[in-house]
C-alpha cells in the first residue's frame, strides 16, 4: 500500500502511514479495556505449569514446576516434578488440597492436553479418567478462551517470582530436598505482606477456608500400572532405571505399581518386593542385598528344561551343540530351547543335522541364521526341479 501510494504522488513515510492506520482503525479494531475478574472465597483454584532450569545434586536438570494458587486469598503452592503427566497432575492437585486443606468449587487451567480430551474454553471436555479424580474432591475443571490470559493471571504471575527468588542461587540434593524447600519457602512468601493485594494471603486464606470443601475421610494414594518381563539378570526397567527382583523371577511377567516414593513389583498375590522411587531418568541399578545369593551358592538347576529333554531325545547328535548354545546365546536359555525344539519338529533330520554340524564348527549360535542354512539344504535336496520341465519324466 505504501509503494502504491508513493507511486501515485504522496509524500509520507512508512511509519507515517501504519500510525494512521492504527489512529483510525483500519488494520487493527481499537482496542476495548481489561476488566477484572472478583471471585468469592473456595470460587476458584488457578493451576499451570512453567518449564525452568534446577540445581540438583550438582546437575542441572530441566524441570516442570506446577504451582496452584487460590483466587481469593492468593495462597500460593509449588511443586517440581521432572516430567509432567496425568501421574504426575493427580500427585500435585492431591497435595494442593491437602496443603490448602479443602478443596474449591472449580480448578482453572490452561488448555492443557494433560486434562484436556477435546474442546477449548467453555467447550473443553477433560481426560474420563481427569474427570473421575475432580470428582472424588468434588470440583469441576475449567478452562480460559484461548488469549485469555488474564483469566488464570493469578497463577501465570508467581512463576517468575518463584525462578527469580526461590530458584536464584539455590542448590538441591534431591527432587525430594527441593519440594521440601518449596513448602518452607511457600509458607514465608504466603505469610508476607502484598502490596498488589495489599493483605497478607496468609490472613485472607483464614477467611476463605471456611468455605472450602472438606477432603474425604479416606484419599486413595495415586499410583500407575506398569507390566515388565524380569529379564535375564533379575531386573525390570522402568524410566532407564533397573530394579532388581529375586533370581528366581527370571523370565516371569510381573506388575509393577507406581506411587510418588516407591515401586512395588508384584508377581503374585504372595511376592512382591518393594523398592525405593527413582523419579527422573538416571539409567541407575537398583539392588536390592536379599536379591543377590552369596558366592557361589546361586540358585542351580538339578534337572535340564523340559524343551532341552525333548531336544536330546529327538536328536540326540546335537547334544553338545545344545550345551554349547545354552552358554553362548545371548537370549533366555529357555526362549533358545523353545525355537531349536520348534525347528527339530518341523525340519527334516538330514538337513538339520548337516546344518547344526556346520554350524558348531564355525562356533555360530545364532538360531535365525541357523534356520536359514536348514532351508537352503531343504530347498537343494527336497524341492529338485526337472532340467526340463516342458518334458514329462513319466513319458520315457
């Protein structure tokens, strides 16, 4: 528009030209004034989170600190988590509620996919299972219009207090010790005096909590299910962290039931171990001493596998092959053992025999390609094609 009207004669800058525009509403509607939002006492509980840097234990670690603040009083509380998941939002809204002692009638949040299943605004539709956790504290979720932001400004102010006060120069031992010293720190900056609110949230929050919502007599412990293979050395992973179960485990399916501070790894309705929670990815060895037999007195097979038996008496040429191969293979004996017996009873005895023959020469125990040089001799010595086939063998 500005080369077309210099084009035509006039003598105005650029700048000049958008300021007219902005003056007179051609590009942009004039702006309409904030208003503000009032809320009554256990109305509302703003929550979001805010990705910032940490100090722990001499690593620098990225962390989601969740906060949560009560839109009357102003009552403020943060936690830090390394990830921030459906797990982890019903661990931090279940310690709000305890910290705030009650619950509000509506928790505000910011379009978030972790509750959030479809919609935006007054459309939104939470997670069933987000709206089954509000329902046992008896609030609803809500969220602002997209651009609103000034909807949840309660909670959107405090973060960069909290990276540039509480954050600013601390160091921490753990994700424990730092969460620690965020409900110390929480309770003298929600004592202090604020001049935006000009109170003490401290002082305002003994009004507001008569008209919170009661917690029930009985707050189930949030927890998530996981299903592992223990594998060969005795352990299950979980988040790159390995915890170790007993020897005899091996090879089992087992679940595993996570809580904030501990993994309980069940394999029956009789065994299970307990260990200690490893919240961030670490890639850490977990061992517990009662999961280790002293030297030498480790757990020995009196008898050889039932697929080992069959195999022998099947073929019992192959017999040190089976030994040798039970040592050098890099699977569970008992998966090798299932997948050589499979293809004792479905190959030829000449071929595999030849094949098993060249192989333990070779020192090779890798069962796939074993299997491949088993087909090749089939295809050679029991497929055989006519040199011609347009000539009928029977015809002579």
């Amino acid at each position: 528009m500005h080369e077309e009207l210099v084009a035509g004669g006039a003598n105005l800058s650029y700048p000049a030209l958008t300021a007219f525009c902005r003056r007179h509403g051609i590009t942009e509607p004039p702006q309409a004034p904030v208003g503000q939002y009032h809320f009554q006492p256990g109305k509302e509980l703003q929550h979001d989170t805010s990705p910032h840097q940490v100090e722990i234990a001499g690593t620098l670690c990225s962390a989601q600190t969740a906060s949560s603040v009560l839109c009357f009083s102003h009552m403020l509380f943060f936690q830090c988590y390394p990830r921030f998941q459906r797990f982890e939002c019903k661990i931090f809204l279940t310690e709000s509620f305890r910290y705030f002692d009650g619950s509000t009638d509506q928790v505000m949040i910011d379009n978030t996919h972790v509750v959030v299943l479809r919609g935006t605004g007054e459309g939104m539709v939470p997670v069933p299972e987000m709206a089954a956790f509000a329902e046992r504290f008896a609030f609803h979720f809500v969220a602002h219009e997209p651009g609103d932001a000034k909807r949840s400004g309660r909670v959107e102010r405090p973060f960069s207090f909290i990276e540039n006060n509480f954050m600013a120069g601390r160091k921490f031992s753990s994700w424990q010790d730092l969460n620690q010293q965020a409900r110390k720190w929480c309770a003298q900056v929600n004592a202090s005096y604020k001049k935006h609110i000009r109170a003490v949230p401290r002082e305002l929050f003994a009004l507001e909590r008569v008209h919170l919502k009661p917690l029930p007599v009985w707050i189930p412990e949030v927890y998530r299910l996981h299903q592992r293979i223990v594998d060969s050395e005795g352990y299950v992973t979980l988040n790159t962290n390995r915890y170790s179960v007993p020897v005899a485990w091996i090879g089992r399916r087992v679940e595993i039931r996570e809580t904030e501070d501990k993994l309980e790894i069940q394999l029956d309705a009789r065994n299970l171990v307990t260990h200690e929670r490893v919240a961030d990815e670490q890639h850490q060895r977990i061992t517990l001493s009662a999961h280790r037999p002293p030297r030498g007195q480790g757990i020995k097979r009196t008898q050889p596998h039932p697929e080992e038996q069959a195999i022998v008496q099947a073929v019992p040429e192959i017999t040190e092959y089976v030994a040798a191969l039970k040592k050098h293979s890099r699977k569970l004996a008992v998966l090798v053992l299932r997948q050589l017996l499979r293809m004792v009873r479905e190959y030829p005895r000449e071929p595999l025999l030849a094949a098993v023959d060249e192989a333990a020469r070779y020192s090779l125990y890798d069962l796939d390609r074993l299997e491949r040089m088993i087909l090749r001799r089939v295809q050679r010595d029991f497929f055989l094609l006519h040199p011609n086939p347009e000539k009928d063998p029977n015809d002579d």
